[in-house]
C-alpha cells in the first residue's frame, strides 16, 4: 500500500476557483493552483517527516485540489499563522477510492465504505487537545447510540404502508453518491425530459430528505451532506466580477466526472451559488436551512460532536456574520431580492418577506445553541440575542393580521409624523384588497407576506407562518390563530392536496404587473397559488407542536391518496389543487421525502418536539432599545409582551 500525506500549510494564499475532487487512485490527495507557494512551504516545514525526496520537489502531484477557507483569519480574528501551528497533519494508507478534504489546516475525511481504509496514527501539535477527552467523546458516542436506539425502536413499532416502502425505494433511488460516499439526493428522478437543474442537489430541497433518513436512523448522509456544503461555502462567488460576501451557501451542487492532463477521470464537486440560477439571484434561505439541519442533527442523533469541530464553527460564523452585518435597514429583518427563497422567480416579495425572516430567526436561535461559547463568542452571542429580541417584536408587532387588525388599518390616519404615530409605516387604508374584506375569519388570524414603508402584503404565505408556529417566532396566541385560520379556511389553504404555497394568487393586471407575466407563475399555478406537497412536514411540525395533530393527519390522508398514483409530483394546478401542476417534475424528491417525514413524526410526536423551538422569555427581556436614553420614555415593547403571557 502506498503511504499517502495530507497538510495544508497556512502560508498558501487564497485563490480564484477551485473544485472539491476525488480520484479512484491510491496517490489522490488534494490538489492546488499554488503549487509555488506549496512547493517552499513544504520543504521548509518540520513536520512532514513522511514525504519522501520526490514528493517534497513536485508536491502538485500529490496536493491536488486542496481547499482554503478565506475568511478563517478574518471570521475568528486570529492571526494566519495560528492555523498551521495549531494543526498536524493526517498520515493515510489506502488501498481504494479516497476523498480527504483540508478546510483551513484542520484535516478530515468523509465516511469510508471501504473497509480497507486504515487510519495510522494523528500527529497533533496541540499538546492538550487529548488531555481528558477519552472520556468525554466515550459519552458523546454512548448519549449518540442511544438516542439512535429510540429512534430505531421507535420506526419499529409500526409496519411500513406499502405506499411508505415505495416512497423509500424511490428516495434510496434519489441518493447522490461523491467519492462512493452519499452526499445528498438529487432534486427529482423524472427522465421525461431536460433535467435543466433538477439534477443537482438543492440545500432546502434536502432538508426534508435529510429529516427522514435521521428519523430513520441513518444519520451518515446527513453528516456527509453537512460537510461537503460546508466545504463549498468558501469558494470565490463572481458574478460580472462582483464577488458576494463570505459565508454565502451554494443554492445547489452537482456532481461531475471530468478528464485531466493525465487522461484519469476525477469526480468534482460543482456548486451553483445563483451565477446560473433563473434571475442570477443569490440564494439567501440556503445558509439558513444549513444551520437549521446542523441543529437537527444533533437533536437527532445525539451527537454533538460535529457542531463543534473547529471547520464547523467557522462556516457557521461566516455565515452568521453575513447576516448578522450592518446596513442602511432601519428594521431587524433582512432586506432580500426577489426569488431568494423557494420562491425563486419573481413574485413581488422584495423587500423583507416573512418566509425569510422566519427562517433567519430560526436559525439565530439554532445558532445560539451552538456557538461554543468562549470570550470570542460572547460578543457574538450577545449580538444573536440583540437581533433575537428586535425580530421577535417586529414581526409579532407589525406583521400580525387578524379582524381587529384590519379593522384598526382601515381606520388608519396617514402622514403622521410623531415618536408616538400609530401608523408607523404610513400604510394606506385603501391598499386593503377587496378579498381580504371577505376573507378573514373572525378567529383566527396569520402574519402578513411582507412589509415595507407605505407597502403592506395582505397575501397568505404558509411556509412563513408554518415557521413561525415551529420556531416560536409567533405568540403561542398568535400560532393558535394561526391554525384555526387554516382549519377554518381548509377549502382554499388546503383543497384536494395540501399545501397552498401562498394565497390568493396573481391575476390579471395584477399578475403581468408583478410578476412580469411570468408564463409559469400563471394563476393558481407553481408560486402563484400552487399546492405543494412538500409543505407537508412542517405543516405536521407545526400541528404536532400546537396539539392539533387531527388537522396534520387529515392532510397527511389526502396527500396519501393521491401521490403515489399520480407519481410524487412537485406541485398541483388550480384553486383547489386538483391537477397536477402544468410543468411539475415527476418523482420530485421533497415530495416524497416530505411525506415520509410526516409519516413518521405522526408516529412519534415526541421526537417532533425536539425539532421545535418554545416560547423564550429571555428573548422578551432583552430590550435592545435606547428609548429611556434619548429620552423617548413610552416603549411599546411592553405592550406587546401582553400578548405572549396568556
């Protein structure tokens, strides 16, 4: 077998592009365009006392493709060369397919298949990195398996539907495998025409995928798909040379085969990050979605471990840092395009749409749990805690709308110009669209698309509100309403397939106007009204969490009649969702991974409780304000903390 070296000194400087790659050869490593920089590097450096005459002189033959994360110095304010002293390198024998990743000098692997794959001894410079660690990662590993069992027990108590080990031969089916490693699922298997980008595998269309194999105890591609995303997050973004900030997450990633110099075939890693995607708009929920499927994980599993490794906690700052950065906003919400979500094509959600903001807080209090806390966290914590507070009451705030609400908006004055203004956003009475008038029941309630100076979006948004109800974003009042709205409105939120996407939909003027007549956004079509059936699962999280699991299951029964025979597809047609959507994928992947999950938490709702988020009154007693100091002595804060002891 031949004896195979990995380092990544700290002295190579960042480059352009570069590809995660893996070879079917005994002398692949990672390989780098700094070869110059390697090449003095590694024969000035002590500690490669492996590397053999030939090796040291040409070291581009055996480093090939090694990865560099730019913003380690700047993300964890140390200096460059801490990295290297802090880290060894990983000696390897091997005798198949490798894949080894270098993420800023920290060394790791993916899982092996191969039992083959011997691990030889780890060379580390940290001289207290072991010192009573033996025990600790024995519990870690104990806490792990344990809770595995349960899951595992758990999946046992009920025989699978044949509906259910259909689903899953498909889902196994959809898998994406990197290096003979399975790295995530591909976004649909429908062979009926161009896959354009349904090929790749998505970071928001995996969750689903990724919560279902976890609820099955099989945890490996999850960790996989965690890492190698991860590893992607620091390539070079270029767009008409203009470069997005660090931490942004790829909205997808492919798998590709290519052919080198030495006519030897390499699998590559190739992520999009919006420079294809329709629009060329940056994905903005993928960061989001990772952080939440890192904390789920754990939950999960038990295992803890990989939310504290060193890369981990950096891609996670990054991407916290990304978000968390100032600007010219006067509100906590994030300012996004349009298309910047699963809503991918223009639909006039500009601005601060609440699936995002949903999502962004989320993730902050998945974050706040997993930030390893130290003095260079604090600030960063604290930081978290500030945005917690802020988001929290804007949107319980400024985004609720139930009948008193809209009652109080019809009777707004406008043009005030006061500390005290009621109207603070100058919202005009006559924006209320006639439907709403009708439509809203006198229970029950939901929180509003999006809103903006002089702009409010009356339009129901499921995902938005789903995530409210699952993250506690929402009042426990507000998330009751919240449901008895969709209980009470079952024929239009709901129909023959579950879920709207959003509701009503554009037409007419108004459709050409906002979404530019968009021939695939057509009324009660895809975004524009279009039933998805992947809402399902968070739709059950939801229900679970809130107590009303016969509204979960009653959607839950009409998506199982209809799915298989009409062969998992992406979305449905019409007011009611009663045709299959006009251009949906067959054999979408979160479809049937959507149901599956939902399966499974109806089965096991107490596991559905760690995925959830309650009520934080901590976050309620953080008043980032400075109202007393300017003097502005009235805080409406408190007002509002009214509605969430009840």
């Amino acid at each position: 077998m031949t004896a195979i070296n990995l380092i990544c000194n700290c002295t190579m400087k960042p480059f352009s592009r570069f590809l995660v790659i893996c070879r079917n050869n005994s002398s692949f490593l990672t390989r780098c365009h700094h070869s110059r920089t390697m090449s003095t590097s590694i024969s000035n450096n002590p500690l490669l006392l492996n590397l053999d005459h030939k090796t040291k002189h040409h070291p581009s033959s055996i480093l090939k493709f090694g990865r560099i994360m730019n913003g380690f110095q700047k993300v964890l304010r140390s200096p460059s060369w801490s990295f290297c002293h802090s880290r060894a390198f990983l000696g390897l024998k091997a005798t198949k397919t490798e894949c080894i990743s270098s993420i800023g000098g920290v060394s790791f692997k993916a899982r092996e298949f191969s039992n083959s794959f011997e691990t030889t001894r780890v060379l580390r410079i940290d001289k207290d990195d072991n010192k009573g660690g033996g025990d600790e990662e024995d519990l870690k590993e104990k806490n792990c398996d344990s809770l595995k069992n349960v899951i595992v027990a758990k999946n046992g108590d009920e025989e699978e539907t044949d509906v259910e080990k259909d689903a899953w031969k498909l889902l196994q089916k959809a898998l994406v495998t990197y290096c003979d490693t399975p790295v995530g699922t591909v976004a649909a298997n429908d062979d009926s025409g161009s896959p354009l980008n349904y090929d790749q595998v998505f970071i928001r269309d995996f969750v689903p995928s990724a919560l279902a194999f976890l609820l099955k105890g099989e945890h490996e591609i999850v960790k996989n798909f965690l890492l190698h995303t991860l590893q992607l997050q620091s390539w070079e973004k270029t767009v008409d040379c203009y470069s997005p900030g660090q931490g942004l997450m790829p909205a997808s990633f492919k798998v590709k085969t290519m052919e080198f110099d030495d006519k030897k075939t390499e699998e590559v890693l190739d992520p999009d990050f919006g420079e294809s995607a329709i629009g060329r708009v940056a994905p903005v929920d993928s960061g989001l979605w990772w952080i939440i499927l890192l904390r789920a994980y754990g939950k999960l599993t038990g295992d803890y471990s990989l939310q504290e490794k060193l890369e981990v906690q950096t891609g996670l700052r990054m991407i916290l840092n990304l978000c968390l950065s100032d600007g010219f906003d006067m509100f906590p919400s994030l300012l996004v395009t349009d298309g910047s979500c699963m809503i991918d094509r223009r639909m006039g959600i500009h601005g601060h749409p609440l699936e995002i903001q949903a999502l962004f807080y989320s993730a902050l209090r998945s974050a706040r749990e997993m930030v390893v806390k130290n003095d260079e966290s604090k600030s960063l914590v604290g930081e978290i805690n500030n945005r917690l507070s802020a988001l929290s009451f804007h949107i319980r705030e400024y985004y609720w709308l139930d009948m008193r609400k809209v009652n109080e908006i019809y009777r707004y004055k406008t043009e005030e110009y006061s500390l005290d203004a009621t109207n603070k956003f100058n919202i005009y009475p006559e924006q209320i669209p006639m439907w709403l008038m009708d439509w809203i029941p006198e229970e029950g309630g939901y929180l509003i698309g999006n809103l903006q100076p002089a702009h409010m979006d009356f339009r129901f948004f499921m995902l938005g509100n789903l995530w409210s109800i699952v993250s506690s974003l929402g009042t426990p009042r507000q998330n009751k309403s919240v449901l008895n709205l969709i209980e009470s409105k079952w024929d239009d939120l709901v129909g023959q397939m579950p879920l709207k996407i959003c509701y009503p939909a554009l037409e007419h003027d108004e459709w050409r106007l906002v979404t530019g007549s968009d021939p695939k956004n057509t009324p009660w079509s895809y975004h524009n009204g279009g039933s998805w059936p992947t809402l399902l699962w968070q739709f059950t999280l939801a229900c679970i969490k809130m107590g009303r699991t016969d509204l979960a299951e009653k959607a839950v029964g009409l998506a199982e009649k209809r799915l298989p025979f009409d062969s998992w597809p992406e979305y449905y047609d019409t007011k009611t969702g009663r045709f299959i959507g006009k251009q949906a994928r067959l054999f979408q992947t979160w479809t049937l991974a959507g149901f599956l999950a939902s399966k499974m938490l109806l089965k096991k709702p107490e596991i559905a409780t760690l995925l959830c988020w309650d009520e934080d009154l901590e976050i309620l007693e953080t008043c980032v304000c400075v109202l007393n100091k300017s003097g502005r002595t009235k805080c409406s804060r408190r007002v509002a903390k009214s509605h969430i002891l009840v």
